[in-house]
C-alpha cells in the first residue's frame, strides 16, 4: 500500500474528525435555520382600541395591573363593541377532518357519517350552527395547533419537535386575556393544555395525548367530569379536549370500523353541552367544537395535505343563528380566525401576535357599526405586527397619505401595498359612517363596500405575515454549510485513497484473482446514480415521490449485476479460478465452507443467477406493495387491497412471514458446525421469542379492541427483555466460544500462503457470522411486532433481498469491487425503507407501534420505538453488513507482515464502514445546501423542511449502523487477539 494509502491510525483520526465535524455543521446549521418566530412580547392591553402610532409597538401596562372587574369595564367602554357571550365551552375533537362533519366541495357527508352525528347534523340544517373548513397549518401536530387557536399566531416548523416535550406558553393568547377580567377556567382532557398553561386552570384533569393505543379510557375520563361541571356555576371558560378519535385513526385509519361510533360518543357529548347551556343562559353560552387537524386515509398527520390541514371550526350560539343557510357550502377559514373572533364574542383584546381574520358570519347579534368596528380593531392589531416586521409601515401616515389609494399595486413595495389597502379600508369606512352603515354602499369614488376593502387589508397581511421566512443569519448558515463540505470532502478523500491503496496492493499481489483496473458499468450507474439523487433533491415534486427515485437506482444496478453475472458466467472457460478461490477454506466460516464444499461450477453459477433475480423479484414486489408517496398515495396498490379484504388474511401473512424468518435463521445456524450446544441455547432464545411475535398478533386484532390490551403489552414487554438478554449474551459471549481453527481438515501448504493468518480468522469470522445473523433474525422479529401488520411480507422480502446479496457477492467475489458491494446494501436500505410506506411527510411515521410494550406515555422510549420502525430497513441493512464483513474473501490477508490484527480489523470494516458514511455525507451536505437555496421557496416548511427532518434522523441512523458494525468487528478481533496470544504462551 505504501504511500498510496493512509495509515490504519490516520484513517480512524480523520474519520472521527470528519464525524465530529458533521455534527457540529448540522447542530449549528439547524439553530440558525430554525430559530423561534420572533414575536411581541407582553400582552395587549388599553392600547388595542387606539389606533397604532408611528412609535414604539409595545402596550401600555399600567391598564393590566388593574382588578378583573374595572379591566374587564374598561375594555367594553374602549371597544365600542359588547361582549357577547359570558361562558365558553371550547371542545376540541382531536384529529376530527371537517369533512365528517361538513362534507366537501359543496357536497353533504356520507351517509355514515351523517347518520354518527344526527344532533350536529340537525343544528347545522336549522341553521343554528356555522361550521367552517378551518385550514390548519403545517406541521399538523397538536401542540402548534392548539397555540395558534388561542394566540392567532403560527409558531415555528420545529414545533414538530417540541411537540412531544411541551414548555410553558409565555405568549399573548386568548386563555390569559380572559383569565385577566376575571374568568374562571376548567380544563378536562389533553394534559397538552396543562403543560402549555400550568398556573391557568382552577380545575384541571389531564390525560396523555401519546398513548395512541387507548381509544376508551382517554374520553371517559372527560366526560365523566361533565355532569358536575356543567351543573357548576364558578366558571366562566370550560375545555372539553377528547382524544380518542384520533387515536381511532392512528389505529384503524379513517374506514376504521371504530370511527362511526366514536362519531355517536362525540355527538351526544354535543348534545349534552348544548342541552345544557339552553337550560342554564341561552343568549349568554357559547359553544365552539373545534379540530386540531384532520387525519390521512391511513389515520396519521403532520404534514401539510388537505385531509392533515382540514380541522373543523363549529360554532353553536345565538349569534351565528339566521333564517336561512346552506351548512354544506365550502365556508372556508384559517385555524388562526378563531382567536380574534372569540376575542371580539368575550370583549377581551385580540393577542399581539395573532394574524387572524375576524369571522363576521359568528358575529350576526352585533349591529353594522359594531361589525365595522370589530374590523378596525383587527386592522389595527395586525398594524402594530406589520410594524414590528417591516419599520417602514406607519398606519397614521397611511390614513393620512394623500397619494395612497394611488399606489400601483403591482409594482411597489410591500409597505406601499399594505399601505394602499388600509387606506382604502378607513375610507370606505369613513364613508359609510356618513350613509347610515349600509354593508351594500359602495362609495361613488371608489368600488367595493367598508367590509370588502377591510377584508382586502386583512387577507392580504395575514397572508403575507404567515409565508413570510423568518430572518435567518445567513453567515451562520453558510459557516455551517462549509464545516458540512469539509467535512464530506474529508471522507471523500481518506475513501478515495483506501480504494487507490487497495487497488495497487491488489495488482501487486492478486492480479490474476481481482478485477482489472477499468472502470465498469456498475461503478459508473453508482456514482452516475448519487448524482442525479442529489439533482433531483431540488425539486419539491421529487422529494415528495422519493421512492421512485430509490426503486429505480436499486432496480437498475441489479439489473446491471445481473447482465455481469450472465456474461461472466458465458466467458468462463476454466475452472483454474474456481479451483482457487475454493482452495483457502480455513480462514472462512462455516457458512463458507459449506457453500463452498457442497456446490459444483454450475450449481456455483447457477446460485449466481438465482440471487440477484431473487433480489429484482422481490423489489418488484415491494415497489407495488405501497404505491404513491404523497401525491399519488390513492393509487391502487397490494397493501390497499389486502386491507379492504378479510383481517385473517393480513393476520395470515403476518403469520407466514415469522415462519418465513424463522426458518432462515435455523438454516444458517446448521451452517455453524462446531460448538453445536452453544448455537442450540442462541437458537431457542430465538424461539422463545418467535413464539411471543405469534402469540401477540393472535391477541391482537387488525382493528384493535376498544380497551388497551394489556396483554399484548405484557407479551411485548416479554420479548423486549429476552431478545435484549439473548442478543447481549451472543455478542459478548460468540467470540470466546469458536475455535480458532477448522476442524474439516488440515491446512495444507498449497492452500493458502500464511495458514496461520487463515486459522485466527476462522473464529473471528464464526463469531462475527453468528453475531451478524443474530442481530439480524432479532431485527426482523422487533420488526414483525412494530410494524403495521401489512408490512409483514415487505419486511421478509427486504431480508430476503439482503441475505441473497450477501450470498450473490460472496459466490463471485471477483464479480464485483467490494465499494459497489456496500453501496448495493445501502441503495437495499433506502428502497426497503420507502417500500415500508414511509415518506418523506411527517404524516407517514407510524405512532401507534411505538406504544407497543409501553404500559404509559414515555417520551424516551416511545421516541427510541419510532425511530425503530421509521428506519427499519436501514438499520436492517447495516446489520446484515455485519454478516457481509464475516464472509468477505480474506485470501489477501497472507503476507506476514500482514498478521497484525489492526490490518485484520482494516481489511474487514474499513469500507463497510466509511461507505455509508461517504453517502450520508454528501446526501445531507447537498441537501442542506438545497434548503438554504429554498429558503423562501412556497414549499419551504410543507416539503423541503419535513424532508430535512428525515435527513438529519437518516445520519444519526448511519451513525447508529456504523457504529454497531464497527463495534462487533473491533470486539471479536480483540478477544482472538488476548485468545490467541495466551495459546502461543502456553505453547511456548
């Protein structure tokens, strides 16, 4: 290697350094890019009913340190406007899509769902209910949403995050300004609330929001508080949080057999409160049934389709009653609307921060003036946040601009427009003060009514307040991006001169049993292939149809694996090759050695062929397993027509699959020949937990119970404990139990050149094989009992892919450059695991298995079990590399000066190793460039940020493989060194 190739030491140095580097670029890229939304600190106050000066944005306070009552006189007197409710009952109907209850495009709901909630249904028809679609913005998770109902404001993307570890909610919000004049509040349900106001409530009883397999227990424990408390007099504000419909879809999905009968329990909640406030005050309650977000055909949320950003806003009062109304109509309104308008109903200042438009369909009981001024009020809130973001803008020296209703709006600046449009709304409000508050008035000189030019104001800076990108510091992220390119360069060249090393020693010493030094189809389409992946990361449209991308690379290089394989086979001519690759059998494993034994030239070539075609036939059948990323999901696909049949059959295939895998592994154990008792105890480990995957999907049912099964809970927590034990033991035990020499023969002097070297690997690859099978054949069992049990059959085919790759490149080692190898397996991962259903939306993670064994919520652990099942076919390929390094041609390993064993380690982990993290390298760095370039793209939080999320956990589950593959490797190689320097001191 001379010159040509690092050192072993300096290999290791640079790769920790270029690692170290990475993470520093991403963790300083991520603060930069995703900060916190800055806002308006404080609460509004006295200053809300004047109009914002050219000044400072921030209120008064002296008002807010006055008692409830005078406070809650000052602003009805400052207002103009009366509040027009006394007593709230906000419910929320977590994860309800609007569309259940108001249909879609103008058309009414099915009749099933009609039929789940006929007392909605009958309020809606007598028009004593508006319902609104209330699109919700992305990430559609529960925590941002439930802060921009009560604050009117839309928070940052990595509340995504934050999300399952809710802080206190320190901004201006609805809940605060009506504790302020002196309400009293009652929180029962989602302990979401609690965590965002934990000195708020007077009375509170919260229950966890994660624990998705409880679809009973969450809502009883609501209304079982609802007969006392809607008798109560004490307070003034009443949140009714239930849970368990969207656990209902996270479980079933949408058709869930569940979801008509969670519909019923919901409606007569309805009914009760609705029955009750016409007994208590009918003119003075209000009732609002509310949706955080709405829900995927498959049950899930977070990212940004209509059916995640459908959430109903339903108001029942005597404000919103009218003679006539069409409840089916497509009323359309933003989640953030609900702020101001309750603020305006309970006579309380709208929050600082809100860019909400007011809904003045709610405020019917107000009269024209009081509807014009409610206007004002908005206009002049969202005014002082305009402020605060663009210092140019002054609402005075608009209003008094003579030039502003000439701006062109098409050409200037942003201030102008905005300018130009408040202008216009205080001119036709002036001008309706002077013809009796007609709506209909439109003014001689300017077209368009009071309402209209308020609304243009309005719409127009909301919009613009909400898509605009927060200021990033750009050097920061430039600084981060570099430290990401160094750091990739880094790996790019420590790779580059392993392979130029390696390919010189080859040439010097194996030139007749190695590839020639061209460059081949393979190679190219693999290097060709990164490039257009990393081309096709700037496009929304492939980010959001990734799979295709990772079907195709896979698909063609196997192909092109198997067009080698075909003309290799046709070249041969000689069996001298043969003869020698068969003759080193002492520095092999059992696995080896029988493969190598028990197969003829044309079985050998015939087993060539049948891997990789099994390989394409399987990834075939996983690409039309599940079709369609996020665009394209209602494509008919295997996965759609298998859940619309009977369960049995899905339970059938779940079934099959553990057999399926069952029987793998007790095949590669019969390969291991020697300490048999030792390899039985591993097996029936095995088995004890083969036997508690089948026993748990027998007590499981597709659909679940309506209770938590605590006895698939038992069963999981069950197989968690001894496939840790059994796992632990294996790794730390398998390197001190396998001899280091075969017992099938002696070696003999033409066999191979340092017979030595050949014995001291035969245990370290023995150990290193039944540790890599074992890591795997647990894997796909966790797997078989996390996944969503449509998933069986990808699951075992993605094994299967593995295995017969592993069996293909040992076959023909000559085939193929061991590089191409580790990317083949790496291009595997990324294909199974779109071919699993995941995404890159946050709709697509699978929240219902990460509670599978954990009795309560766990933020630890349920996050731990997520990850598990979002990255399973990653992780799966990485630990198959561990059965890959066990069985790679080790015929190089003769020279003496090559018996040191960090040359050993070298030749077996180096490139598994540093390949994946080469790929995962350039994958983040050209992606992090690609989002720093998207920033202000309209795509930025919907598709390129949720995509970059999957990034960052794609690294640290490279980071999590290599580590392991290192790991094993280092382990087994240490404990033969210490075994085999004890045996010479002894023979000496």
């Amino acid at each position: 290697m001379g010159a040509a190739a690092p050192t072993r030491a300096a290999v290791a140095a640079w790769t920790v350094a270029a690692v170290l580097l990475q993470v520093a670029g991403l963790a300083l890229f991520l603060y930069g890019f995703f900060p916190v939304k800055p806002t308006l600190r404080g609460f509004s106050g006295a200053e809300s009913y004047r109009m914002p000066s050219c000044g400072s944005v921030n209120g008064w306070e002296d008002e807010q340190a006055l008692p409830p009552g005078q406070l809650r006189s000052l602003y009805r007197e400052l207002s103009g406007v009366p509040p027009v409710y006394d007593r709230l009952v906000l419910m929320v109907i977590d994860g309800l899509p609007a569309e259940f209850v108001l249909g879609r495009n103008g058309k009414p709901p099915s009749k099933e769902m009609m039929e789940s909630m006929p007392y909605t249904q009958s309020l809606l028809a007598g028009c004593k209910a508006a319902g609104y679609h209330a699109k919700a913005a992305p990430p559609t998770v529960t925590m941002p949403r439930l802060k921009a109902m009560v604050s009117g404001a839309i928070g940052g993307f990595l509340d995504v995050a934050f999300n399952f570890n809710t802080q206190a909610f320190l901004e201006d919000n609805l809940l605060d300004q009506l504790r302020m004049i002196g309400y009293k509040l009652v929180m029962l349900g989602d302990e979401t609330w609690i965590k965002l106001f934990p000195t708020l409530f007077d009375r509170q009883d919260g229950v966890s929001s994660f624990y998705v397999k409880d679809t009973v227990e969450v809502d009883f424990n609501v209304s079982r508080h609802l007969e006392s408390e809607l008798a109560a007099k004490d307070w003034s504000a009443l949140v009714l949080h239930y849970l368990g419909l969207d656990h209902v879809g996270h479980i079933g999905g949408r058709r869930s057999v569940l979801m008509a009968q969670k519909m019923k329990e919901m409606d007569d909640v309805i009914k009760r409160v609705h029955a009750a406030s016409l007994q208590d005050n009918p003119d003075r309650t209000l009732l609002v049934v509310v949706s955080d977000h709405g829900m995927t055909e498959g049950g899930n949320h977070g990212g940004s389709s209509y059916e995640e950003t459908d959430s109903l806003a339903l108001f029942i009062g005597h404000s919103v009653e009218s003679s006539f109304c069409s409840p089916y109509d497509q009323n359309e309104a933003l989640q953030v609307d609900l702020a101001p308008t309750l603020a305006i109903l309970f006579g309380v200042p709208i929050p600082k921060n809100n860019i909400g438009v007011l809904l003045l369909e709610v405020l019917n009981s107000l009269t024209d003036e009081q509807k014009l001024r409610t206007l004002e009020l908005n206009s002049w809130q969202i005014s002082r946040l305009l402020q605060a973001q663009i210092p140019a803008f002054c609402p005075e020296d608009c209003i008094n601009s003579e030039d502003s209703l000439g701006i062109d709006m098409v050409s200037e600046s942003i201030e102008k427009k905005l300018c130009h449009l408040l202008s216009k709304a205080v001119s036709h409000h002036s001008s309706s003060l002077h013809h009796g508050f007609n709506f209909k008035f439109a003014d001689a000189e300017y077209s368009g009514t009071a309402v209209d030019a308020y609304y243009g104001f309005l719409r127009y800076a909301s919009e613009w307040l909400s898509h605009r990108a927060t200021d990033k510091p750009f050097y920061l992220l430039v600084s981060a991006i570099s430290m990401m390119i160094t750091s990739c360069l880094f790996l790019m060249v420590i790779v580059y001169r392993l392979l130029k090393g390696q390919s010189q020693s080859q040439v010097k010493d194996h030139s007749d049993l190695h590839l020639d030094q061209h460059w081949h189809l393979d190679e190219v389409f693999i290097l060709m292939g990164i490039f257009l992946y990393v081309i096709s990361l700037g496009s929304s449209s492939f980010v959001e149809e990734e799979q295709y991308t990772w079907h195709f690379l896979t698909s063609t290089l196997y192909l092109i694996f198997l067009i080698k394989t075909v003309q290799s086979i046709l070249k041969e001519s000689s069996s001298q090759e043969v003869q020698r690759a068969e003759g080193n059998i002492y520095g092999r494993n059992n696995f080896s050695y029988a493969i190598t034994r028990n197969l003829s030239p044309r079985k050998r070539d015939g087993c060539k062929l049948c891997t990789v075609i099994i390989v394409l036939v399987a990834g075939r059948i996983i690409r039309a397993w599940h079709q369609g990323g996020v665009n394209w999901v209602h494509f008919a696909d295997i996965s759609k027509i298998l859940m619309q049949a009977d369960s049995s059959i899905v339970k059938s295939l779940q079934i099959i699959s553990v057999l399926a895998v069952v029987a793998s592994y007790s095949v590669l154990l019969v390969l291991l020949r020697s300490r048999l008792k030792y390899v039985i105890g591993v097996w029936l480990s095995y088995i004890s937990c083969v036997f508690l995957v089948m026993l748990h999907i027998w007590e499981t049912r597709i659909n679940s119970s309506l209770t938590v099964n605590h006895s698939t809970t038992s069963i999981a927590q069950m197989f968690y404990a001894i496939a840790s034990v059994s796992i632990t033991f294996t790794v730390f035990a398998s390197p001190w139990m396998f001899p280091h020499y075969s017992t099938q023969a002696e070696p003999a002097a033409s066999s191979v050149s340092n017979p030595g070297t050949a014995i001291y690997l035969y245990g370290i690859h023995n150990s290193v094989f039944l540790t890599g099978i074992t890591y795997t054949m647990f894997w796909c069992l966790l797997q078989l009992l996390l996944q969503q049990p449509i998933n069986a059959i990808p699951l075992f085919l993605i094994f299967l892919q593995i295995i017969s790759s592993i069996i293909h490149f040992y076959l023909d080692k000559t085939l193929h450059k061991q590089w191409v190898q580790v990317a083949a397996m790496q291009f595997l991962g990324m294909a199974g695991h779109f071919g699993l259903g995941n995404t890159n939306s946050l709709a697509s993670i699978d929240v219902a298995g990460a509670f599978i064994g954990i009795s309560s919520y766990s933020t630890v652990l349920s996050g731990i079990l997520m990850f598990v099942i979002t990255y399973g076919s990653p992780l799966l390929s990485y630990l198959g590399m561990v059965v890959y390094i066990s069985v790679k041609d080790s015929d190089d390993i003769s020279a003496p000066r090559q018996l040191k064993w960090s040359y050993i380690l070298d030749k077996m982990i180096t490139l598994p190793c540093l390949l994946p993290l080469l790929i995962n390298s350039i994958a983040l760095t050209s992606y992090t460039i690609v989002l720093l370039l998207m920033r202000n793209h309209l795509f930025v939080w919907s598709v390129f940020s949720p995509k970059y999320l999957y990034v960052c956990a794609a690294t640290m589950c490279t980071y999590v493989g290599v580590f392991i593959i290192a790991l094993t490797a280092a382990y087994a190689c240490a404990v033969s060194l210490f075994r085999v320097t004890r045996y010479r001191e002894k023979s000496l």
